[in-house]
C-alpha cells in the first residue's frame, strides 16, 4: 500500500500490479517492479489503454471505459490479497472472453478458511464500481489491516519534500571520481543541488550506491533514519528546493 500509494503522489499508474512484480529485498522490504506498462497522467486525469495481465486487470479497463489510474491499481492488489490468502486466483478461464466476463460479473467465490475481516476487505476492493471501491486510507484503516504496524513511509515527493543529503557521504563521492579518473565538475553546493533534485546523473548515482553499500554494511537505513529526524524538525513540503545549498541541512 506504501509503495502504490507513493507512485500515485508522484502521478504514476503501475497498471501491471501482480505478485510476480513485488520483490523483496535483503531486509524483506518490497520493491515494486517492472513499469514496462505504467504510465504518467496529470491531477484528475483518466486513462484509457487496456493493459497489464487479464487475471489482475480491473473491470472498467477490461470494459473499454477511461479509468483513473489509482483505482485500478487498487483492484490489482485486491487480487493480489485474493492470491496470497487463499493460494488461487479469483477469476480464472483458458477462455480469455469467459474470464473478462467473470470479472466484470464480479463472479468470484471466497473459501470458508478465510476469516470474516479479510472477506470483507476483499469484497470491499473487488467492487466493479470504481466509485464505490475503497481507496487507500480505508484499506489502511480496516480491521484486517490493522492487525500489523508495518513501518510505512509517505515517500519523498521530488520537487516538494526535501530529499537527506548524508555529508558523511558527500566526500566520498569526490573520493570515487578520482580514484576512477573521472572528474565530476561541480562543487559541493551543486553536489547536493544535484541529489535533492533527484537528476539522474553519475553523482547522484555514485551517492545512493555509497548509502546502499553503507547500509549493507551496517544492516542501517541511514535513508530512513534521517527521513523521520526531518520530519520532527519538520523540515519537508520546502518550497524551493533549487536554492538549498549544504548549509542550510
């Protein structure tokens, strides 16, 4: 839900959620994959190519209608949480016609192991009215859910949340261009100029390859960990990201 959650701040529709597209990595976290199919949209805005995998596809894009992209992604993990929870998926047919007219019947059955709070999620999420599905925060707030304290984070926002520039990490980026010969040609204020906005580029690069090999090391979320420290100093939603320069950290 994070991870959804996070790619729809930032204006983008996965459209092809399934479990075979969430990895874990070396702490367990998932890491959500393969955006072969996903597409940018702006506020409001409704798409209208039919995607992904037929199994997890939700009704209204089998349907041929324009769809917003979060809804759509949302169905996609209902039917991922229909997979994990009872070992099979709920709309199922070698006849690709018969199943796209079970999903749109909504023509699914829920086995009797299954416990009541997580049928009710399900149902609630495989509603063919995307209108009426719930979203993320009453997915969030549901019983079912509420069972676990995952760790979750909002994510950072490029251009609107502060991204942490580590100094510790700052010289030895220098120090890695000129054991490699290779001269980065800025200062250190364009140095964290470059990582805060995010630009993909050989410094940026060398900065989170140094921070995921630091926390590899040390089994630490540095990233993390200073995330949370910004956040009560409340030090995000800054306005202009461009002027910030080492000092002002």
């Amino acid at each position: 839900m994070s991870g959804v959650d996070y790619i729809h701040k930032v204006k983008i529709c996965h459209r092809d959620l399934k479990p075979e597209n969430l990895l874990l990595d070396d702490h367990n976290n998932i890491k959500i994959v393969d955006f072969g199919l996903s597409n940018v949209y702006k506020e409001n805005e409704t798409l209208k190519t039919a995607c992904g995998s037929p199994c997890y596809a939700a009704p209204e894009m089998i349907a041929g209608k324009k769809y917003h992209g979060l809804n759509s992604d949302i169905w996609s993990c209902g039917i991922i949480l229909y997979a994990m929870t009872c070992g099979y998926l709920p709309f199922e047919d070698p006849n690709t016609s018969k199943l796209y007219k079970k999903i749109l019947n909504c023509d699914f059955l829920i086995p009797g192991f299954i416990s009541k709070p997580s049928k009710d999620l399900i149902k609630k999420i495989l509603n063919t009215d995307p209108k009426v599905r719930v979203d993320i925060e009453q997915i969030r707030a549901h019983e079912w859910y509420l069972q676990a304290k995952p760790a979750e984070m909002e994510g950072i926002v490029i251009g609107k949340d502060r991204v942490p520039v580590l100094e510790e990490f700052l010289g030895k980026i220098n120090d890695c261009f000129q054991t490699s010969g290779i001269s980065p040609n800025c200062d250190l204020n364009q140095t964290v100029t470059y990582i805060q906005n995010n630009k993909h580029n050989q410094i940026t690069s060398t900065y989170y390859l140094l921070l995921k090999k630091k926390q590899r090391e040390t089994g630490k979320d540095y990233l993390f960990e200073q995330v949370m420290r910004d956040k009560k100093r409340n030090l995000y939603s800054t306005s202009n990201l461009n002027n910030m320069t080492l000092n002002t950290l």
